[in-house]
C-alpha cells in the first residue's frame, strides 16, 4: 500500500497543473511532466494528467480533466498544487489514476485507451514483435459439450509451431496437464513461458486425439501480417485473395509487393480478408485503400476530429488517397488496381484501422462486406511519452511509463464515422469451431461463400447455417486479447 502524505515541497514544487496545449502551427506539443522534485512516481502521474488534459478525445466530459477542477482564479498557485497532488497521490498507482480517474468510464465509453509501465513492449508490438506462441488461436466453451478449449486459426511461418507441425484446427483441451477453464485458460496460453499439450481434432462433433504433443516457449517473433496471397481464376475472372492481419508499418512494403503480383497477373477482383485483422497503423490503413483503388490519389480518404481544446489547433486534419508510400528518405511508389469494388471478409474482431479501411473506401467505391459484424471501434490514439525536452526526443530515464489514449475520431470523406455498434456485413456468415477448413483454400467457408458471391454461384448455403446452430461456440478470448495495440488505429 502507497503512503498519502504529502509534503509542502513536492505541492508546490510540480507548478501550474494546467496548461493550454504548446502550438507549432498545425502542430501541438506535450513534452512530458514539468514537476522538478525526485519522486518519479509522482512525476508519473503528473505526465498521466497532463498528457490526458491536453490530448484526451473526452477531455472536456471528464471532471477531473477540467483545467479549473484543482481550485478557482482566487485561489493561490500553492493551494491549487497543493490540491492537485493530494489528488494524483489518492490512487493506488499510476494505472488506477488512468483508468479509474481519468478515462471517460461512462456506460464504457472508452473501451480502448491503456497505459503501460513498459513501452518499449509497445513499440514492440507496433512492429509486429509480440511474445507469443507462434500460433494464433481462439478460447471459448463448446456448450454442447460443456467443454472448454483453445483451437488454433493459423500458424506464424517461421515460427516453432510451425516447424513442429501444429495447423489450424488443432485443439487443445490441457495445458502442462491443467485442463482448461474459463478462468485459467488465457493465463496459461499467455503468462505461462513454456508450455506442453497434446491436440485433438473434431471428427463426427467428438474429439479425437491425433497422437501428436507440443513444447512450446513464448518467444518474440516478428510476424508478417501478409500471411496469404493468391489468385483464383474461375468463372472468368482473376479473383485475388489476400489475407491480412495487422496494420504494421514495417510490412507496408510487403504489402506493396503482394499487390504488384495481383497487378502483373490482372486481377479483376480482389477480397480482401480482414477476420483476425484487430488494427494497427493509420498511414497503412491509407496506402491500403490506395492500393486497392488508384483512381482517387489526392482525395481525402479519412477527416480526424480532436477534443475541443486541440480541433482549433489541429483543424479537420485529413488523410488522402496517395500514390506513393513514404519510407524514411524514400518515396514508394504504391501499386493500385483501381478497383471500383471489393469484398471483405470480417469478424467480430475486425477493428479499428480495418474498420477505416471499410468505411473510407465506402465513399468512393461499393464495399460487399462477408461475415460478422466488426468491432465498433471508429477512435484513434497516439503514444504519448514523457519527454525532458523541448523537442520530444529525449524520453525521461527514469521510468518507462507511457500511454495510449483516444485522441480523435475518424470520417470518411463523407462525415459518416458513427459506427461503434460495428459495421454490418452484406453477407451474415461466421467461422465454425468443428468446420473451419484450410484458410486460403477455395473451400474454406467464408472464402467459398465469397468466390460464389463474384462469380454468381450461391448454391449450398443452407447446410452451413444448420451446423452453426447445433455446434454453438462461446468465444472468450484470443492469443491476442490483452496485448498492447490490440484494436488499434494510431498515428
């Protein structure tokens, strides 16, 4: 337990405990705390308030955000620090100042806004580079059966889980001879560093064990969310498939190239599959859709709106169609197939930057949507630090804390980006646990579903929805549930 008292000293010494945001024409700058006194856990929470007061896309709704909440104009500067450090120190720690004093709780609002004591993870997990087990997989309860488990929805290449011979569809029912429950499974998928287990496969609704065990160890490898490109030639058409599973600005090249095959082979068609995609980076988000189309370099693609204290500031800062990808000093130049139409296949889990992807193409060309609804997510976020200089470059030594809040919401060129209940497909279709088939393979159902979408054939689709209703499958969580920058957009 934290001790409460407070000293004259470090009251008066953390200075005025609000400030308007610092401008540079279009830009606004936060550098971090500007307390000079040595206790770095209040250094910390004086940054968390700071940061959220200038930066916070509900600033204006949270009272303990309000620039007058820590006394009036005829109170003292040292009675107004006085009350604001006696409030940043009756939390628990930092993170119970973020998320129990200063996020706009109300009917959850904000479901997506974090804080961390170690960024470097977060930079991390920007670039792709997560602890993990090298598979993706989901956790929920076979009601039927009464059972839980975790089954596996792909694999990293390059990752041991490979090399072993895991595949999608594998099932675990035990970890390190623990059977799974609801409350114990994600902290042994995830915290537990090395883990052994048997699979199972469903045959007839039953399990069966395939004979084989797995050791796994949580190891940070990077993965390249490109996982599957091709093309299919049926019907006439050159229907390119791609799926991908994160915006992560490392990739963008790799992206790049799997649309300079799809355009050397010319390609009419394109399904673009989203279903594990939670998110991830704006400026990949638009060379994406600039990808897809071509026919629209210039034009706005996203508006940003800010809280009322930065949109003066900031104005409607926009994001537009463009035909080159800037890497460092390079400009790339990006290959587009000047599409006028696209299919997506989404999830539940379909988020954030996917979702931008969705709606900012919807103003310009038709989107045929496949699948669940997606996540509802239309906010994004920047990293924000606690520099010691100036110029933002120098994070402080002594600590690593940093967060991510909302800070803006985004539009599509037509001012439409209300969609936090999710984006409603065109075409209702889920995964099932027990039929989940070969992920790029023409059979696989929710890819199937769509090639007979392009090519007129939609015979066959009855039996599928039988099978949903009498295998039903309580989803708890994914291998990514928890991770830093899970249902992102940032810039």
């Amino acid at each position: 337990m934290k001790h409460f008292f407070i000293s004259i000293f470090i009251a008066i010494s953390l200075l005025s405990c609000a400030k308007e945001p610092v401008t540079n024409g279009n830009e606004v700058s936060f550098t971090g705390s500007d307390y000079t006194g040595n206790d770095t856990d209040l250094r910390v929470r004086d940054f968390i308030w700071k940061g959220l007061n200038t930066y916070y896309l509900w600033q204006a709704d949270v009272p303990n955000l309000q620039n007058n909440r820590f006394g009036s104009l005829s109170d003292t500067k040292a009675d107004k620090n006085r009350s604001y450090t006696e409030f940043l120190k009756s939390f628990q720690d930092p993170e119970h100042l973020f998320y129990v004093g200063l996020l706009n709780n109300y009917r959850r609002i904000d479901r997506f806004s974090y804080i961390t004591d170690n960024y470097t993870d977060l930079e991390n997990q920007f670039k792709g580079i997560t602890a993990s087990l090298g598979m993706n997989y989901t956790i929920g309860l076979v009601q039927k059966l009464g059972i839980y488990l975790a089954y596996v929805r792909y694999v990293v290449p390059n990752s041991d889980a490979e090399r072993l011979g895991l595949q999608r569809g594998d099932v675990i029912l035990s970890i390190n001879g623990q059977q799974l429950t609801r409350t114990n499974a994600q902290q042994l998928l995830q915290k537990t560093p090395i883990i052994s287990f048997a699979t199972y496969r469903f045959v007839n609704d039953k399990f069966e064990p395939t004979g084989k065990t797995y050791t796994l160890r949580q190891e940070q490898t990077p993965e390249n969310p490109v996982l599957i490109h091709k093309v299919f030639n049926k019907g006439g058409k050159k229907m390119a498939y791609l799926m991908y599973n994160a915006f992560v600005a490392d990739f963008d090249e790799a992206l790049n190239n799997a649309f300079a095959d799809f355009k050397a082979q010319g390609v009419t068609d394109l399904i673009l599959d989203l279903r594990y995609n939670g998110g991830g980076s704006v400026d990949s988000a638009t060379y994406l859709a600039s990808m897809i189309t071509g026919q629209f370099n210039g034009q706005v693609f996203a508006v940003e709106k800010w809280n009322s204290k930065l949109q003066p500031f900031r104005g409607n800062t926009r994001e537009y169609f463009t035909s080159n990808m800037v890497k460092g000093s390079r400009q790339v130049a990006i290959n587009s197939l000047r599409l006028n139409k696209v299919y997506v296949i989404t999830s539940d889990g379909t988020a954030s930057a996917s979702e931008l992807v969705i709606n900012g193409l919807k103003a310009y060309i038709d989107v045929v949507q496949i699948g669940e609804t997606t996540m509802g997510k239309n906010q994004g976020s920047v990293t924000v630090y606690d520099f010691t200089d100036k110029q933002r470059k120098v994070k402080n030594p002594k600590h690593k804390w940093a967060m991510q809040p909302l800070v803006m919401k985004i539009e599509n060129a037509k001012g439409i980006g209300d969609y936090v209940n999710g984006l409603e497909p065109n075409i209702q279709i889920s995964e099932i646990v027990n039929h989940l088939g070969v992920l790029g393979d023409e059979t696989e159902p929710l890819l199937a579903r769509t090639l007979q979408e392009i090519t007129g054939n939609v015979a066959g689709r009855a039996s599928r929805s039988a099978s949903k209703e009498t295998f039903y499958f309580e989803k708890l969580g994914t291998s990514t549930s928890g991770y830093f920058g899970l249902n992102e957009m940032y810039k």
